[in-house]
C-alpha cells in the first residue's frame, strides 16, 4: 500500500502544533492581564479560538479575566479579546 493512500499524518500533526501554539498563546494572554500588566489584550489570527476558549474558560474566570470572540466575516476565523472582568467589552 503506498503512503498516498494511507491517512494524512502531517495535517493532524500541523493540526496539534497550531492547537497546541495557540493554547500556549491564550493562556500566556491570561497571565499577562490575569496579573495586571495588561488591562487587554487581543489574539488574532485564531484557527481554533472557539476550542481554545473552551478549554481556558475556567482558567481565565480563576483569572479575574473575560475572554470575548471576535468573529471574522463569513465564519472565516475568529480572535479573542482578553480583558480583566472591570473592563468594558
């Protein structure tokens, strides 16, 4: 059986690692305004930010902070907006 026809391992690895980055970068986004360094801060650019705020939901509430979607026209995307809970949206 040639590897063409087999499942397509790269783009679940590609698929992981992006996950993967962009967790990293919320939650690095948490602690930044979570501490009081940032009041906002925005993260664009997002495949995953609807997973994302999923899983760091309660993190972020731990926090004191908010995380808001920011969604792209046509459902291209989505960045989120992470801002402490005193601060308007």
């Amino acid at each position: 059986m040639s590897q063409a026809s087999g499942p397509d391992v790269s783009d679940a690895q590609t698929t992981a690692q992006r996950l993967a980055i962009e967790l990293h970068d919320v939650e690095a986004a948490i602690e930044l305004v979570g501490s009081g360094v940032a009041t906002r801060v925005t993260m664009g650019g997002l495949r995953f930010a609807e997973a994302v705020m999923e899983r760091l939901r309660d993190e972020a509430d731990r926090a004191g902070v908010v995380l808001d979607p920011l969604y792209w026209p046509e459902d291209a995307g989505c960045d989120v907006d992470v801002r402490r809970k005193d601060v308007e949206a």
